[in-house]
C-alpha cells in the first residue's frame, strides 16, 4: 500500500467512530498496541501526517481567500469560505473563524478533530514511543531514524502554523501525563523569538536523517525530505525577519501576566542573515537535489510560442509531480480537484441548465489584482513610459497578433492589453482566450474564449455560479481539463507547498535586506524568474522602460521590485496574503476598495464600468494576529489574549 493510500486511511481512522488510532492521553491500551509492529507505528506515522493543511483547497486554505487576492459572490452557493468571511471583517473572538488553534474549520473538520495542538499531541505521542528501542521491534535502526525526523519536522511545521497566525504561542514539547496538575495543564504563551528558536531546533534536528531525495517514487511521494525541511526553515526564519515580528513596536507592552514581554521591539539586522543564509542552504540543497524550474515539454498539437510559455506558468503549479521538477514539496494530503471546478468559467454549453462539469467560476480576483501584472515591457503599469495605462479602463478591439491572449476582434478593456506573459497565463477576462487540451481546432488557433458579460456563456447569469469580478483564476486549472455536453474532467494534481521559484525568491528577498545595496546576485535569482516568465531582466527593463530607471539600483528600490515579483510569481497559491502580513503592508493594501467590472450587464459600456464591490476594513495592529477564543483564555487564565481582540 502506498503513502497516499495509507494516509487516506489514517485520516479515516483518526475520524471513525471507533477510533483505531485514538490519541486521546487516557487511551493507553490504543497507544500501546499502534507501537508492537512496525505495520502499526507506520499507520501511527501517517496519521501524523494526516494534519497537514488542504491548501489544495479554495475552502481550507488559509491564506487564499482571507486577504484580497481572491473575491466570491454573497450567495456562497456550495462555496462557504470562512477566509473570505474573514476578508469580509467578520473574524471575532468568541468563534474565530479559521481556528486552527482547536481545529475548527481547518484542515476539512467541522469539530476537533484537526487542531494543530492534537497534531502536535499526536507527533509527541509518536516521538515517545518510537524513540524508545523497545518500542516497535522490528523497525530497523535507519527507518527509525528517518520517521523520528520526518515526526521531528512535522512537529516544527505544525508550530511554524500556529506562529505565523498567532504569534507567541504554548510550546508543548512533551505531552502532560495523566495526573498532571491543574496548575501544569495552564501553560503559558512563549515569547516569539522563544518560539522561533525552537521550531528551527526541531528542523534542525530533523534534518540530519531525512533523505536527500525520495528513491521509492511510486510509494513515498510526498514524504518529507531534506530540501523541504531546509525549505520551511528559510520560510520561519524569513517571515521572523521581517516586519512584523522584527522590531515592531506595535507590540511593545504586550507581555503575559507574569510580565513577561512576549516581543522583542528592537530591530535585530541578524535575523535577515540568519534569513538569508537558510534560504541559501535551500536553495542549494533544492539544486543538489535535481530540482529546476519547470518547463513545458511540448505535445502533439502545433502550437504558438505564446501559448507554450503559458503552459510553462501554469505548469509550474498544476503540472503532476512526478514530471514535475519544480515541486520541492508537494503535498499528496491535498488534491486539487474542487479548487479547479470553482476556478473554471463556462467555456461551452452543456445538455442540461447546469453548468458543464461544474464550472463555477466562482473564483474572482479583483481589479486590483489584474492592475499589479507587469506590462510585456516587465516593469509596473504605472511606471512603463513607453505604453500609456492612463485610460486603462476604456474599451479597445485586439487585433490578429494578440489572437493568443484575446480573440481577434473582440473589444475588452484596455488594461487587458500589453502585458506580461504570466497576466495571461494566470489571468482570464472577458474576451479572454483559454487554451487547453480539448481545444475544438486542436491547436491554439481559433480556440476557447471566455465571454462574460451578463447574456453571454460564463456571465453572471446563474444563481450563486458567477464570476464576481470579471477576471477568472486561469492558473490553476490544469491544462488537460476536458468538457463535452455532458460533462468534464479535471485532473487532478498534488498542491505544492513548496516550489524551487518560490526559495529563489525567498533568497533575493533575505539577501537584499543584508546588504547596502543589491548585489549581482540579488539580481540572479529575480532574473532566474523573470527569464521563465518571458520578461527581460530587471536592469534592461528598468533601464529602459520605466520612469524610475535606477530603482533597481537601491535597496529600497530592489526591496519593491522583489515584493511585486513575489505577488506576480506566487499569485492564486495563498501566498499573497501572509506575504503582506509579514511586510506589514496590510493596513495599506487590505483597506483598498475591492473593485470589479459591472458583471451583470450585457453591453460593453455598461459591463466596463468599474464598481466598487467592498471597501474592505483592515484594524492594526488587531487584525495581523489571530485572536485565541474567549472560551480558551476562560479555560486557561494563563493566556493572554493578542492585542486589540
């Protein structure tokens, strides 16, 4: 039996009634039986595994609708998002929404049964047991090792999680035993660089025995290896250097009850290195390891070199794995499949009133989202001084050359034209093409288009399946999506956590913070991007194409174009929004209007009239940490509530 298949039954198990695997502390006997066998402690080994995140997920994934980077429609038809809730304004203390803390509306469960503190009860209960040699006697001495540190590391994510929402959070190194006081069960949030110290301990230490590469492909795909440890480790050392938890003097007076400051609101320039520096052992142990950006291979069809190099965007996400060389990590407890139905426009007509194959085409970025693309010249539309955005919301007709971006012909706004590659390949609109396997021409010539006014195919003319905004999410459809009157197919693909593009940029980020100015490799790792994206370099295109052309040049200016780069590249993959966060650029970027075309009119003057949706209502400091639920602070007097909650 494979990992996916025996992790699928874990999750099973961990939910039954009957709970094989119960990890409550007063079910002994349970405990004791799952480490007799290696068998057993295998499956104990799974259900560790079971906890990770469903980012895959439009509905789980808490970075991917709890910011601004995605907009539904107020129906929620078969689409309740508590992240959007959140984006929305309605997260509260008394029944926080996205409650990782105990579980609730995290990971798919309703009750729980997936709180990140019973994942982390669960990988201690592991780690007791195995760690003992006269537990599970017939584990060899290497695999022992290897699953410890696979433990060790998931242990270390599940905190990194908590962190990244709450800041300070409880360490529970060790589980409590049974007549524990009550005084012990209270344990106290840790202070944040506490914290952070002691999940890069753990990976640390998990590091050392974890497998450079997964040899067994067809049964431990997913599993973790060195580069992704060393992938997530540069990820909790770059958000604790940044902003937000490095001399933000926002906290300063946010101390539990003994006192104790749970900030530190001095700057600290080190932590950017010790950044910098993890992001460079990833980086190399990602290479080392045969990763390399994605590129598409080719198919039978004839196709354009524009539409080759949106398959090589898109394909960096949706492409499977296992041809997949970009995939540092790819998480196998998560399918995208429901996350391409509610991305995916109405493209032809079905046999019946329902939308073909469930194409809901709920998913819709706001206005915003489409303005922050580069232009074809790869510098911000605001900046390019060869190409006027100035009346980017007036109406214009492609012509043939752009028939593989826009079909020939048809009138969109002007916004729609003259952009980057990855504008196309993540983005569609009104007018929009949409290559994909079933193409009725069979090559990219007279393909698919998106129409989208209200009387046309993907308008907003079904209850509750409409596109918000007037732009659909392209970008993580799988290119081999197929429809017919009767319905679709979507293949699916594992959700990558980790992309090789995403420690590159992780890298330039960190490094450029550590030095007075941006070095030539600073410039490298961006252009390792921007060359896949078909966009020039940084120092041609600022040079000779914005109105700031020695931007590049400054820290601060790098530091700008690296962010921007870094919303472009890790678009519509819940990156965007804890990004922001840890920049503390929130209170700037979420308190924006969410605009969007007029999606229920059928003529083009009417439909590109641009409407406000939402003035959304970022509170800072409240809003950049998650408030713990009252009813927890009740239970422990310990806990201190974050500030402003």
């Amino acid at each position: 039996m494979g990992f996916a298949s025996i992790l699928m039954l874990s999750l099973v198990l961990l939910g039954s009634c009957k709970k094989y695997l119960d990890i409550v502390p007063d079910n002994v006997a349970t405990i004791d039986n799952a480490f007799t066998l290696r068998s057993e402690a295998e499956k104990y080994l799974f259900t560790c595994y079971s906890f990770l995140p469903k980012d895959g997920e439009p509905l789980y994934n808490m970075g991917f609708m709890a910011g601004d980077e995605i907009w539904s429609n107020i129906e929620e038809r078969e689409f309740i998002s508590y992240g959007w809730r959140i984006a929305r304004g309605s997260q509260n203390a008394d029944n926080p929404l996205m409650d990782a803390w105990n579980g609730r509306y995290q990971g798919g469960g309703n009750g729980d049964n997936f709180g990140l503190y019973r994942a982390i009860r669960t990988c201690n209960i592991f780690l007791e047991n195995v760690q003992d040699q006269t537990k599970v006697p017939d584990l060899k001495l290497d695999e022992r090792q290897r699953w410890i540190a696979e433990v060790k590391f998931l242990k270390a994510y599940y905190n990194f999680l908590l962190l990244r929402m709450y800041g300070p959070i409880p360490i529970v190194d060790k589980n409590l035993d049974l007549d524990a006081s009550v005084d012990e069960v209270r344990i106290k949030r840790m202070p944040f660089d506490d914290c952070v110290n002691y999940v890069n301990n753990l990976l640390d230490e998990a590091i050392t025995n974890l497998p450079v590469i997964i040899t067994d492909r067809t049964n431990e795909l997913g599993r973790i290896t060195k580069p992704i440890a060393l992938a997530i480790k540069a990820r909790l050392l770059l958000t604790a250097a940044s902003p937000l938890f490095n001399g933000n003097t926002d906290y300063a007076g946010f101390r539990d009850k003994d006192g104790v400051a749970l900030f530190n609101t001095t700057y600290d320039a080190n932590k950017w290195i010790k950044a910098r520096d993890a992001a460079k052992a990833a980086v190399g142990a990602a290479e080392s390891a045969g990763f390399k950006l994605y590129q598409f291979p080719g198919s039978q069809f004839k196709l354009s070199d524009s539409t080759l190099r949106e398959l090589t965007i898109r394909g960096a996400l949706t492409e499977r794995v296992a041809q997949n060389s970009e995939h540092v990590w790819a998480n196998p407890n998560s399918l995208s499949s429901f996350m391409q139905q509610v991305a995916m426009p109405r493209l032809m007509k079905g046999s019946d009133p329902i939308p073909v194959g469930l194409a809901r085409q709920q998913l819709a970025p706001p206005i915003k989202i489409a303005e922050m693309f580069y232009t074809r010249n790869g510098v911000p539309i605001n900046e390019d001084k060869t190409l006027d955005f100035s009346n980017r919301y007036t109406i214009r007709k492609a012509v043939k050359a752009e028939r593989f971006y826009i079909k020939e012909g048809y009138n969109t706004a002007r916004l729609n034209f003259d952009r980057e590659p990855r504008f196309y390949a993540d983005l569609a609109f009104d007018g929009a093409t949409w290559y994909k396997y079933d193409s009725p021409s069979g090559s990219d010539e007279n393909t698919y288009t998106v129409e989208a006014k209200s009387t046309q195919l993907a308008g907003a003319n079904n209850f509750g399946w409409y596109n918000e905004t007037g732009y659909f999410v392209k970008k993580v459809v799988d290119w081999n999506m197929s429809q017919s009157n009767s319905g679709a197919t979507y293949r699916t693909y594992a959700w990558p956590e980790v992309r090789l593009a995403d420690l590159y940029l992780m890298y330039a980020e960190a490094l450029n913070e550590t030095l007075s100015s941006p070095s030539s490799d600073v410039y490298t790792y961006i252009n390792k991007i921007r060359t896949r994206a078909g966009l020039q370099s940084v120092e041609t295109s600022w040079t000779n194409y914005s109105t700031n052309p020695s931007k590049y040049t400054t820290k601060d200016g790098m530091r700008q174009i690296i962010q921007q780069e870094r919303l472009i590249e890790m678009a519509f993959e819940g990156s965007r929004y804890w990004d922001i966060r840890r920049w503390k650029r929130a209170a700037e970027m979420f308190n924006q209007p969410i605009t969007a075309w007029s999606v229920n009119q059928p003529d083009e003057q009417s439909y590109y009239r641009v409407r406000t949706v939402l003035n959304q209502n970022f509170i800072a400091p409240r809003d950049y940490l998650w408030p713990i639920r009252t009813y927890d602070l009740t239970v422990n007097p310990k806990l201190v509530q974050n500030p402003g909650w």
